[in-house]
C-alpha cells in the first residue's frame, strides 16, 4: 500500500486505523493538524466505536511515543468524560 505524504504533510500523526474486524475493510489515513485536534479526533472515534460496534472502553489503547502527549490525550479525555488510565513509565528489561 502507497501512502500520499502529501496529504500527511504538517500532520501531527501519520496513522493507519482499520474501520472494524471485518477482513478486507478499507483502510483509512488520517491527520490532524495539531495535538489537541488529534486528542479530540480520538475521543470521538472511540465513541463511535461504542456506538456501531458495541466496543468496550477495555477493548481500545492508545500508544503514544512522548508522556507529553500521553499527558495530552489524558487531559481531553478527562474533559470528555471517556474513563482511561495511563502508564507513566515503563521498564524495558534485557532478554535474560
């Protein structure tokens, strides 16, 4: 699959998100312009998921690569009302 960078020029995330469980879904490229917008974007997402796929809250997660925008995220959702936990920190462990 080629991706427009073109289209995700100035974009926040370069992201690819599949529409349900469903083999052979089309998928979708989305962008953002700004974190907030991408936060906001998000929690919408998810509460269509709940909607037309009966999704749980357990069943969604959120990678980021900053606590920043962890941090971000959390505070829209906070202002959303859409229950989440975050994992500030985590140990990555050599193979033993």
């Amino acid at each position: 699959m080629q991706i427009n960078n073109s289209f995700l020029s100035g974009a926040v995330t370069r992201e690819m998100e599949c529409h349900s469980q469903v083999p052979g879904e089309p998928v979708v490229v989305h962008a953002e312009p700004n974190p907030a917008s991408e936060a906001h974007w998000l929690a919408d997402r998810i509460r269509e998921f709940q909607k037309t796929d009966n999704c749980k809250l357990s069943e969604f997660a959120i990678l980021t690569r900053t606590n920043r925008r962890a941090a971000l995220i959390s505070r829209v959702f906070d202002d959303e009302k859409i229950d989440h936990f975050c994992c500030r920190a985590v140990q990555i462990l050599p193979a033993v």
